[in-house]
C-alpha cells in the first residue's frame, strides 16, 4: 500500500500523539508541546489511506538540522516508513543546504540505529544516563551533507 508523505497539520495531533504514546522509545510530549512543534518546527506525517501512521519531527537552526523524533505505528513497522520519512527528510535538508543533520537515540534501541546507519549517520558521541524509565544512554549521530 502506498504511502504518502506530507507536512502535518493541526488536526494531526491526535494521531502524532497516539502513535507515540504506542512507542516507550519515542519522545513523549504534550498536546501543547505537538501543537508548537506543528506550527513552528517541520513534522512530515506518513499516511496510507489519508490514515496517519508515522511522522518525523525535525527542528531547522540555519544549516543544522535536528531529528528530533521519527515514529512509525506499531502496526506499520518493518514496511519501510521510517525509512521513506528520513529519506524525505534527508532530501530536504539537502535542498535547503544544510551542511548537517544530528539525532540522538536510546542505546538500546537497535532497530532505529541500523536505520540511520544505512543512511550513513555516524556515531558522534553520547550522552551517559540521558534518558529516564530505564536509565540508558543517548547515541548521539550526525551525518556531514557537504560533499555528498
């Protein structure tokens, strides 16, 4: 089933908000919180069937662009949404030339990391004890645009 990938709306917050209350990795924000980020950051929502079933948010500061949270539905995992929504979001910091893209990730959560491996994201560093329920380290990641 095709999926497309479009800016997000107000009227998607339910749906942004009950996607990542299914993902424990996921950061988890307010109501408030999404409608900010709807009005002033960039999230690109994935939708099958005008269905909302994965989004990305991103923050934009100049040439810097930061993954904030890339979350896919429970039930649409494994069918390469996450990776359509980074690879959209790739293009686009591309486009805006941006020299930079960084995320950071849960230690443990292997199945984000592999992703952004293949996008040829490195390792930069970590954050020792960042997140919270369990206790885990943040991966922090970049990938260099200039010169691709």
């Amino acid at each position: 089933m095709p999926v497309t990938i479009r800016s997000a709306v107000l009227a998607d917050v339910p749906a942004l908000l009950a996607i990542e209350r299914e993902t424990v990795s996921a950061a988890h924000w307010t109501v408030e919180q999404y409608e900010r980020r709807v009005s002033e950051y960039r999230i690109l929502v994935a939708a099958q069937e005008n269905e909302v079933c994965g989004f990305v948010c991103t923050r934009v500061v100049a040439e810097q662009w930061e993954i904030e949270n890339i979350v896919v539905s429970e039930s649409k995992r494994r069918h390469g949404i996450a990776d359509e929504l980074l690879q959209t979001v790739l293009n686009d910091a591309r486009d805006h030339a941006a020299t930079s893209v960084r995320l950071e990730v849960r230690e443990s959560n292997n199945p984000a990391r592999r992703l952004y491996e293949k996008h040829r994201f490195r390792e930069s560093g970590r954050r020792r004890g960042y997140y919270q329920i369990p206790s885990e380290d943040a991966v922090l990641y970049e990938l260099q645009l200039s010169g691709l």
